[in-house]
C-alpha cells in the first residue's frame, strides 16, 4: 500500500493500494486545512500509525526516505518482506540549514469540544471537529479549529493511534516537538513512541 498526500487548502492522507492489495477500511483521512512543510517521512510515520493495523502486507510512500527507514517502519508493525528485530531507531534527518526553533508540545483534541482556556505556556492545541457537522478552519495565536473526519477513523483504529497521525502530520505547523495524545495499553503507547521517533517527534500521553 502506498500512502499518500492531497490537496493544498483542503487536504487528505490517503491508502493508495497497488495490484491486488486490499482495500483499507476508510481509506482516507481528511482536513479543512493543509499541514505545512509536510515530509514524506512525516507522511510515512502517519500513515503507519493510522493504517498499520488493518491488515497490510506492504507500506510505502511517494517522496524520498531511505529503505532502512521504510523497513524499520514495517518491522514495528510486523510486516514487510525484510523485517529485521532489533533495529537502531534513529530520528528524522533534518536540514543543517532549517533554523526553525520547535519547543512546543501540540496536544490533539479529538473531543470535538471547543478549549475554554488560551493553552498553557509551550503548549499549543488543534481540536479536530466533526465534518459530519462543521467545515472550515479557525486560526489561533496558540491554537488551531479543523473540521475533519478523524471521528469516522476511531472505529478501525484506536484514538491514540488517530491523535497520533493527526500529532505527526501537523507537528511542522505549530513547531512542535513532541505532541500530545490520549493514553493507551503499554505495549502500544511503545509502539507509538517508537513511530513517532523516527519522525524526530516526542510522545506524551494525557495523564504523564
């Protein structure tokens, strides 16, 4: 399956299958808003997190990223022809020139309820509404309102791992380095964390 990216005002996440491989359920995942500076590692990370658990065999991604990260991907989900245990999980290579100073933490609302408080010091938030309901996005100085269908994909993957996808795919839009999300089981709080590293993005679930 190869995943990929549309749209520039509006935007979508897509499972794109080649030849016979099946169809993910609820192949796509969209925005009212485009993330900016989107990699295709970042890309990769939230495809992973969003689809790696229905059913594929295979995971790819159009733009450049090497095929040890490709494969080191693959080997946290348990796929992949050339799935090697005990790899060095590295982080994202960034640009020597990118001067961008990331400090934020962003935290993912997927409650679809307006924040009645401005967010913490080095806290910024995106609170993902229903597009069953709303459309449209709404800036902030600190936080961010996006009509999405995120709700629809909390039925075939758990909220930790859609807050997740949703943390690495905007991360670069509010410089944030590391992200927020609701917590889950041990085992795959690990799996998360170690995903989400590859992107050079840390994790911290709610109650930390």
């Amino acid at each position: 399956m190869n995943v990929s990216v549309q749209g520039t005002s509006g935007f979508k996440l897509l499972a794109v299958p080649e030849g016979e491989e099946l169809v993910p359920k609820l192949e796509s995942l969209m925005f009212d808003a485009a993330p900016a500076d989107l990699s295709p590692l970042k890309t990769l990370i939230a495809g992973s997190l969003l689809f790696g658990n229905r059913g594929l065999e295979r995971l790819d991604v159009n733009g450049e990223v090497s095929v040890s990260l490709v494969e080191q991907v693959q080997t946290l989900l348990g796929i992949g022809q050339n799935a090697k245990a005990g790899m060095n999980l590295g982080p994202e290579i960034v640009d020597e020139f990118d001067a961008k100073i990331r400090a934020t933490t962003l935290k993912i609302n997927l409650r679809g309820a307006f924040a009645e408080d401005t967010p913490e010091r080095d806290v910024t938030t995106l609170t993902l509404i229903p597009s069953e309901r709303y459309s449209g996005v709404l800036w902030g100085i600190k936080e961010a309102i996006v009509a999405s269908n995120a709700w629809l994909h909390e039925k075939h993957s758990s909220r930790a791992h859609v807050a997740a996808a949703v943390g690495v795919l905007f991360a670069e839009e509010f410089l944030a380095k590391s992200i927020c999300i609701p917590s889950t089981s041990a085992n795959d709080a690990l799996l998360i964390r170690n995903l989400c590293k590859l992107a050079g993005i840390d994790v911290v679930f709610e109650g930390e």
